[in-house]
C-alpha cells in the first residue's frame, strides 16, 4: 500500500469514527447539546463576549475539540495546523517541513526532554521526535485526543520516544525547569492571557533553554473601525474556539513581559510562495478534493445521511457546517491579509534572572 493509499485509509478512518461514535470518544452521543453550549460563549455584545470566554476558557476550548476532532482529521490529517508552501510542494510534505523547521530553529536532538503544548492528536510530535530523536512529551487537557494520540503513536512505532500530559496549559502540575525546549503549534491561540500562558511556559523551562511557535494573530492591516474586518476577526473566533485575536506586537509585549528575550517573531506567511489558505479553498486532487468547496459540502450531506438513518450522532451534520463556515472565515481573512496563523516566534529563557 503506498503513501497516498495510507492517508486516504486513514482519512476514512475518521469519517467512520464520526458515525459509530469510536470508543474514545467522550459524550460523543451529546454533540447537539455540546455545539449549543459553545455557541451560547459567542452570544452578545464584543467585549462581553470576550470577556466570557476567557472566563470559561478550559470548558470552550474541550467542547470546541471534542466537537471538531473527527472532522478536522477526516479532512485534514493529524495535524491540526497550517504551513507556508513552496511551489510544486504537496500539503502533506509542506505541514513535515513546517514542523521540522521548528525543530531545527529550537536545536533539539536525542536524549533532550521537550514539551509540545497543545499537542492535539499528536501530528507535530511524531514528526518531531522522529526527525530530532527528541523525547517529545505532549501537553492537552482533551481526554479524547490524547487518547487517539497514544494509539497513533503506538501505531507509528514512536511509544519510546512520546508521552502524555492531561492538564492545562495555564496550570501545568511540574517542577520548574523541567524541560530543555518547549514549542507549541497554532495552540496557544486558546490562552485566556497570554502573558499568564507564557509565564507558565518560562517557569517550565531551564535557564537558557528556547520557546519556540506559531501563534495566530490579526495582522497590523487590521482595522478594528473596519466593521467587516471585525466580522471576519470574530467569525475566525467563533469557528476555531478563541478567546481573542492580537496583533504581533501584544505577542511580543506578552513574551517580554513574561522574562522572555524574544530572539524574532515574524509572520511566515509573508515568505509562502503560495497562500496559506489554499488547501481550504482547495484543488481537486485525489487528497486536496476534501479541502474544496464541493468536497465540504458532500461530507456534510453524508454526515446529513447519516444522522438521518441513525448512525451517526446528533448534531454531527450542524458541527460541519459549522466548520465550513469557520474555513469561509478564515480563507476571508488570508485574502485580505488581516489574518495570519503563523506568526513565528523564537525567544529564550535568560540563563539568569532579570
């Protein structure tokens, strides 16, 4: 069975999971009630809003996953992220070097104990134990997905050089200077406070050692008196379970603020010889179909089907649609360049206290 052959069987693997409602998968039979709940941290006006769901931040943020974890898999892979991508580079070798570009910017390698935070799945911490030798130890406080992630793990022959920790990435229950690098992946975009998130990633980690990641921004071209900017900054919030869009220079103050020196931050997506968002407008190959337009909408009249027929769970065809409009709103977002999901920073823990 060759590459591509694999990744469509394990794209199928997913689609099924959302109709038998896999072992793993907390409450799965409550995903109308769970997609209700969510919603309502949406509700009223901005700064009430916002300010909700940094209130309830844990809660939305596992109702958010464990609502989209199938359907992002099934459509995208086990990595959950996006990647700058060169001409004639395929999605899946561009999300590999995206990665391992992180890996190298951190200079991990055998016998170094690393911390992924939001490790989702677990997509980017196969990739990087394998390419570094590092032992990668991944941070999530979703049951669901770390419980998939230990099986693909096992599955991938990784088991010796991986593991799990259930907690939040705000309150992390390890000694201080415990790790030689942390990195996290489009992850701590759900922080509540970025400086109290940073705080806790410097207190985790050895003097002198490196943070490294890509956070989620609105661009400096963003104008919050633009009322279809601001509907487009809090359509992105609403579809991917934020709490709230910054500019690069809140990330920086932030880092700064928590003892970081920031070594760069720079938004990647500026450098990509192709769009970011392509693979959510989509091309009709054989693996890019599921990203397009038409292949959304016929996952979503098949989820439709099988909820229909009772086979798959209440709800399931609501939370794709959801998502699809959360794909809408970021594509939207890219064009105009008010959006970016890769604003890469690398800072480092000074050796010794300020």
């Amino acid at each position: 069975m060759n590459t591509q052959q694999r990744a469509m069987e394990g794209d199928l693997t997913r689609l099924k999971a959302i109709a038998r409602k896999e072992k793993d998968a907390v409450g799965r039979e409550k995903i109308d009630d769970t997609l209700k709940q969510y919603t309502k941290l949406f509700e009223g006006k901005d700064d009430q809003s916002i300010e909700a769901r940094k209130n309830n931040y844990t809660s939305m943020v596992n109702q958010f996953y464990d609502l989209a974890t199938d359907f992002y898999e099934f459509g995208w892979g086990q990595s959950f992220h996006f990647a700058t991508r060169h001409k004639f580079e395929s999605f899946e070798a561009s999300i590999a070097r995206h990665e391992m570009y992180l890996a190298h910017q951190l200079g991990l390698f055998p016998g170094m104990r690393v911390l992924d935070v939001g490790c989702g799945v677990g997509g980017p911490q196969r990739t990087i134990a394998r390419f570094s030798g590092a032992h990668v130890v991944g941070l999530n406080n979703n049951e669901y997905q770390i419980q998939r992630g230990k099986r693909l793990n096992e599955q991938a022959g990784l088991s010796h050089l991986t593991s799990f920790i259930k907690a939040d990435f705000m309150h992390v229950p390890q000694p201080d200077a415990s790790y030689d690098a942390i990195y996290q992946v489009e992850a701590t975009c759900h922080a509540p406070s970025k400086v109290e998130c940073y705080k806790e990633i410097f207190r985790l980690l050895k003097p002198g050692a490196l943070f490294g990641g890509y956070e989620w921004i609105v661009t400096n071209k963003y104008d919050k008196n633009n009322e279809e900017h601001r509907k487009i900054k809090r359509e992105i919030e609403l579809g991917n379970g934020l709490p709230e869009l910054e500019q690069p220079a809140a990330i920086v103050a932030a880092l700064k603020e928590a003892g970081f020196e920031v070594l760069t931050a720079t938004d990647l997506a500026e450098t990509s010889d192709l769009p970011w968002y392509l693979p959510l407008s989509g091309s009709f190959s054989i693996t890019g179909f599921l990203h397009t337009a038409v292949g959304r909408y016929l996952t979503g009249k098949l989820c439709q089907v099988l909820e229909w027929v009772k086979i798959a769970p209440g709800g399931a065809y609501d939370v794709n649609v959801w998502l699809q409009g959360a794909a809408i709103y970021l594509v939207e977002g890219g064009r105009k360049e008010i959006f970016s999901p890769m604003l890469f920073v690398l800072a480092r823990k000074p050796e010794t206290a300020n």
